[in-house]
C-alpha cells in the first residue's frame, strides 16, 4: 500500500512539476517582451510567485514521501554549527528581503560536533529558519540556540512573529494543517515544512515541540540524542 502511495504521489508530482515550468517559461517570456505596464507587471509577478509556491509544495510532497522510505539514516561526524551557519547563509537573502536579523547562540554546545545524518539535519534547520524568517515581522529578530546536556542536542529557533493560538498548536506538525485563518498553497507548503522537520527528528529518536503566545512570537524546539562520536 506504501509502495502504491508513493508512486501515485511520484507521478503527481511529476506531472505538476510540468506544466509550472512550462508557466515559469512563458511569464519569463513575458517580461523579455518589454512594454508591460505596471499593473501587468504586478499580475505576472503574482502568477510567478504563485508558481514558486505550487513548486515548493511539490518538493515538499516528494521530501515526506522519500522520509518514509528511509529505514537507516546515514549517520557522520560533522560541525553542527558550521552546517547551520551555511543554512543561515543560503537564506540570508530572505532575511535581507524582510530586514529580518539572524542571531545564533551556540555557547551551551561545548563542541559543535555531533553524529547524525547529517544532510538531514540540515534541511531540518533550513526548514525552521526559513519557517521564522517568513513569519517574522519586519525589521524582526530571528535567534537560533543549540546546547547540549547530558546525551541530548537541544536546538530551538525562535521567531518574533505574530504568534500562534493555543487551538492550533497541537496540530502544526501534521501534514497540511493550516489554521481557518491562512488558507494558501504558501501555508500549505509550510505546513510540509514542519512535517518534515518532525519527521527527520523522530528518525533520529527525537522529538519536536512549539511554545508560542499570541503577539509574542513562536519558539521552535527539537531534541535529538548524541550518539558517541567515533
């Protein structure tokens, strides 16, 4: 049945991906043209906005199926904080869109070496840290932590957006949630990103967690065992 699942996802998503390349294709012609005027210019930037979204959502659908196919991970030694800063890097763009700060704070790790997988980790942080920097305010701070006690990784990355209701809370790592309010292919897209983050979390043996309260922002949490470093 898994088997089944995956392959109609697989060919959805490749039929999807289709047809936005070839939307992605005209909108670039569009503007090679010139003499748009400024309200077609705003309509083409939605169109290609919206398809960015639509692609996202596709990976994402592609990422979760092929999380739950993998049954051993890969597991090396690597500098977490160096693989964080080249996350924070690649999306130093976005932050700079919305003039959003990036601080990190890895005082508590007394190395920044762990064991895991360690392409897996990485795109659990990019999925975080983008996750906050898109619902951060403007002008907003984004602070990501990482410590270590006793055999675990703690790791939290916090946001000063506009924060998220109790009701809802419990429901932001399943797949396609999104509260009555946010209904958008954006949303949903970030609803993956979250699923993923659990995911890969739970596959290393740990946990995820949010604390967050209206008007103050989100905290986002995981846990992860550190296995001994060979």
């Amino acid at each position: 049945m898994n088997l089944q699942r995956t392959e109609f996802i697989t060919n959805v998503s490749h039929d999807l991906q289709s047809p936005l390349k070839m939307i992605k294709g005209h909108l670039i012609l569009l503007e090679r043209m010139g003499n748009l005027n400024k309200e077609q210019q705003l309509y083409v930037k939605l169109i290609g906005d919206n398809v960015e979204n639509m692609s996202r959502l596709v990976n994402k659908m592609l990422n979760l199926e092929r999380l739950d196919m993998v049954e051993t991970l890969n597991y090396s030694r690597f500098d977490f904080q160096e693989k964080t800063d080249e996350v924070v890097q690649l999306l130093s763009p976005s932050a700079h869109q919305k003039k959003v700060t990036i601080q990190t704070d890895y005082s508590g790790l007394a190395t920044p070496y762990i064991s895991a997988d360690q392409t897996l980790i990485q795109q659990l942080m990019y999925n975080l840290i983008d996750n906050a920097i898109k619902y951060s305010q403007r002008g907003g701070v984004v602070s990501i932590r990482a410590e270590k006690e006793a055999a675990l990784l703690h790791v939290s990355v916090r946001d000063e957006g506009k924060g998220i209701a109790p009701l809802d809370q419990p429901y932001l790592f399943e797949r396609f949630y999104h509260s009555e309010e946010d209904i958008s292919f954006e949303t949903s897209a970030k609803g993956l990103g979250l699923a993923i983050v659990k995911s890969i979390a739970e596959k290393h043996g740990g946990s995820v967690e949010v604390d967050s309260q209206l008007g103050e922002g989100s905290t986002f949490k995981f846990t992860i065992p550190v296995h001994k470093l060979s």
